[in-house]
C-alpha cells in the first residue's frame, strides 16, 4: 500500500504543476508568441497595442527584396470655399480715393475752444468790492480807476432811435454794475500810483473789462485802444448804444411831475356811525354822558 501511495501523490504533483503551467500561458500569451503578423506585412504587438510598420526583409527562398505598402499622399493645401464672400477682393491701391470726413451730426460733438488764458506778464493789483459809477469807471479803496482802451459812456447820455431818446448812459451804468457784482479785479496799477485816480487796463478772472463792454455796446472804443474789432462787432450786431430803445409800452405811467400829493390818512380804520337821536352813542359803563 506504501508504493502506490507514493505513486498517487508524485501523479497528484505533477498534475498540478502542468495546471499552473497552464494557467501561467492563458495569462500571458505573449509567453507562446510576442507578435502577431497580419496579412499586410504590419505588426500589431500584443502587449501594448502598438502598430509599427515591418522593415524591409528578403524572402529566404527567392532573394528578392519585399517592398513596403506605399505612403499615403499629402493632402492639397486648403483654399477658401468662397472666395468672394470670406477673402477681400484684391484691390489697387492706386485706385483707392480718400474722401474727406463727412460734416458733423449736430454742434454738440464739437470740440469747444479753450478759454483764452490771461497774459502771463500782466499779473496786477487785486482791488476788492468796487463800485461801479459809470460804465467803465469804477470806485476802489478811496480813488477812481477808469477802463483804458475805450471812451466812457456818461450816465447822463442820451441816445436817439428813430427820432426817440432813451437813456443809454444810464442804462450802461446798470448794466456794468451787474456784470461787476460787486467782485474784484484786478488792474494794472503802477507802483508809484498812490491813491490818485488813473486809467489803467483791468480784468475780471479771465475777462478783460474793456473787451466786455465794447464788445457789449456799453463802452466805445479808443482809437488807438486794442478793441477796434470788437467796436465794429457791437455795431453791426446792433448792441447796447447802437440798438433800439427798450420797449415801455407795459410798464405804469409815470407819476405827475406837479408835486407830490400825499393822500389823507383817516384817524381810524374802523368807520364808526356818529350820533343821532335815533340812535343815541351811549357810552360805557362807569363813563359820564358826553356832552353836546
């Protein structure tokens, strides 16, 4: 009985390692064989999955050399579909035309000019709250400065439109005082001036005072003043002494020039009923009658 149990074991021994043999080349085929040939000469490997072109072999039995399949041909360099729709035409450039920019939509788009800056040399003394006693005279720290550059307009000129006489000196004189407002200025005052009058050139921020009111028909220009130009504007535009007289036809006549009549002034608001017989005035409580 020993033998033949020996025998079963080495039988059951060698049965098993031909399983695990097996078993080892169903897991790895690559163990049999690492490549498969198709048909068309390219090697597929069965490991990783690559492809690889097989190279050139001689055939054992002829000699002759095997040729590779052909490479495939490279494709055409692309072209637009529609050339005339996608790609710009081809043009001359020698019969290209630049026109000129078309006119602005409105007056709002365009640019503003600056506003004129003030002479760099012309700096001057500040003159604070002035008062305007002419146009184009002014009334500062004691002394009286007149406007260079133009010829005043008195407050008691008339002016004649249309065989009618209007008071456009007084008119000036209103009319600079409210471009004034009572701000300051600042003039060209020398040195040496002290508190005397004189006639120097001023300007209000950025606004020369003489331009203002020539400009404005308020003022007339000198001859040999720099406002020639702006007299001329003033004329033709017909401003200030050189347009019409204002209109009065919805203001109040004026007042009699007789005298002043002062109205009588009543000694009482309420008006009261004197007394009568009828209707005796009786008097307060604790009041004697009064007496007739």
């Amino acid at each position: 009985m020993k033998p033949l149990h020996a025998g079963f074991a080495v039988f059951c021994l060698l049965a098993m390692g031909v399983l695990v043999i097996a078993g080892g080349n169903r897991l790895n085929p690559r163990a049999d064989n690492t490549a498969q040939r198709s048909e068309s000469g390219i090697v597929f490997d069965t490991e990783i999955g690559d492809v690889f072109s097989e190279p050139e072999t001689e055939d054992v039995g002829t000699g002759a050399s095997r040729d590779l399949p052909e490479q495939r041909p490279s494709l055409p360099a692309l072209r637009p579909i529609e050339p005339e729709i996608i790609a710009p035409p081809q043009l001359d450039p020698a019969e290209l035309e630049r026109l000129p920019p078309r006119a602005p939509l409105s007056d709002l788009s365009l640019a503003v000019p600056p506003p004129p800056k003030p002479d760099a040399e012309w700096k001057g003394t500040t003159l604070f709250r002035p008062l305007a006693t002419g146009a184009g005279q002014i009334r500062v720290q004691g002394r009286t400065v007149t406007i260079a550059g133009i010829e005043l307009v008195g407050p008691e000129e008339t002016c004649t439109d249309q065989d009618r006489q209007w008071p456009c000196g007084t008119r000036a004189t209103t009319a600079f005082r409210g471009f004034l407002r009572g701000r300051a200025v600042v003039c060209d005052i020398p040195d040496d001036a002290g508190s005397s009058d004189l006639t120097a050139r001023c300007r209000m921020g950025r606004q020369d005072i003489g331009e203002w009111l020539v400009a404005n028909g308020w003022a007339r220009a000198d001859a040999n003043g720099p406002y020639a130009q702006a007299a001329e504007k003033a004329q033709k535009g017909g401003k200030g002494i050189y347009g019409h007289a204002p209109d009065l036809s919805g203001l109040p006549p004026p007042p009699p020039s007789g005298g002043s009549q002062i109205p009588a002034v009543p000694d009482s608001i309420i008006e009261l009923p004197g007394p009568s017989e009828a209707d005796p005035l009786m008097p307060p409580d604790g009041l004697p009658a009064p007496s007739r």
